[in-house]
C-alpha cells in the first residue's frame, strides 16, 4: 500500500501540516509505505498550457515535479492537504492540481488505461478559520476532478472550520484524532462510513 500525502500550507506545523502528520500517523500504524511531501519545499511552475503532454501524456516541463509523477503513478491512495485561501486550495496546491493535466491527457485523450494500471483513492484534508456552509465547496469541486484527472476518487474529506491561528487546530475537538482514523482507514479497508464527522460523497456531511 503505497500512500503520497502532499501538504500545500506554506506554514510548517499549521494547521494542514497537521492534519497531514496526524493522517501519516495512522496510516503507518498500519504499515503502509507513506510518503509526505511538503509543496513548498518543491520548486515548479504551474501547467503552462504549451500542450507537450498533447502527444505523450507525459509532461515536458522539468522541474521538482518531474520525480512525482511516478510516485502518483505508483500510489494506492493520494492526499492533499490544504487551507483554504480566499475559499480556494493555496497556488501551490493549485500549481500541482494543473500539472495533472498530462495525466488527464493519457486517460481522456490517448486513452492509454489508468494511471500506473490501477485506481486510486483520493483525500482532501482542510482547514479554514471562517464557518460558512460553503466554505469547502468549491475546492471539492477541484478535488473531485483533480482525482479523476490522477486516475482517483475523491474518497473522503475531512473539513475544519473555524481554526485560523498556527496549530490551533490543536484545540478542536476531534480533528487531530479523525485525521489519524482517516489515515489508519486509508491504510486498510477504505471504510469511511464508520468514521464520523468526515465529508464522503453523497453525504451529508461537509
Ligand atoms: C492568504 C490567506 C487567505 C485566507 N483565506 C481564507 C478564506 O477564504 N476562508 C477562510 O475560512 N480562511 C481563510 N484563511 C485562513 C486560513 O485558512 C486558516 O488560518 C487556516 O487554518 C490556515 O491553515 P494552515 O495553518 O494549514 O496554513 C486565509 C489565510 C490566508 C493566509
């Protein structure tokens, strides 16, 4: 089982990064091959539409993404964690959400099968500091597609309202912990209908 979680929060330790490390906590309790990546460290451009996946599927640009498209190609289960900014994922998160576009060309257009032979599954993990209702619902709109351009589903999101200071996502009730479920699930049986209090397509709950 092999698990990549990418987490778009330029704040180290804030609240994503968090939930990022509290989900990589219960997905290695059960032995998965986890890999974080934090985007910020990484140096890319966002898709530059010059259309040079068009003929391959594959994307011409080299940078530090170059050596990610295999490990998505490889991954049983993506995450990306992100805070909302200005009711979006952050641009760095956005940034790698283009660059599947060579992945979305080799299954739509060259139709050359899934991604790395397999589907995967795919998690969104997010905090904001306001408590609208829709909040979130943007970004699940490009989180469903983002998944499907990886060859994924969108599987489950765990959605945080009201934390906005550095960690204090420490302080709400539940988050940290459901993040490690989430994660521990991830790593077994992909079950989310037992874990409360996370969003899961055709719920009710985001
Ligand atoms: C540039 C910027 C834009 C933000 N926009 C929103 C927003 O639209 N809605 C919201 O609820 N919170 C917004 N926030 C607050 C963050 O989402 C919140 O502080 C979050 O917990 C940060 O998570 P992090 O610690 O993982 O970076 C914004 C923060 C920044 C810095």
């Amino acid at each position: 089982m092999n698990i990549i979680v990418f987490s778009g929060s330029p704040r180290k330790r804030g609240n994503t990064d968090l939930l990022a490390d509290a989900f990589v906590a219960g997905a290695t309790s059960q032995r998965a091959n986890v890999e974080k990546i934090r985007l910020i460290e990484l140096k890319y451009s966002p898709c530059i539409e010059c259309g040079g996946c068009d003929e391959t599927g594959k994307c011409i640009l080299k940078d530090d993404l170059t050596e990610i498209y295999p490990k998505i190609e490889s991954a049983d289960v993506v995450v990306l964690a992100s805070p909302m900014f200005f009711y979006n994922i952050t641009a760095n998160s956005q940034a790698l959400v283009e660059r599947s576009q060579a992945f979305w060309v080799r299954q739509y257009v060259l139709k050359q099968g899934e991604i790395g032979g397999k589907r995967r599954q795919g998690i969104f993990l997010s905090a904001g500091a306001t408590k609208g209702k829709l909040l979130f619902d943007g970004s699940l709109r490009v989180m469903r597609y983002f998944f499907d351009a990886i060859g994924g589903d969108l599987a489950a999101a765990l959605l945080i309202r009201g934390a906005e200071k550095k960690g204090e996502i420490k302080e709400i009730p539940g988050a940290l912990e459901t993040a490690e479920r989430l994660g521990s699930c991830a790593a077994s049986n992909g079950d989310y209908s037992q874990i409360e209090g996370l969003w899961v397509p055709g719920g009710k709950n985001k």
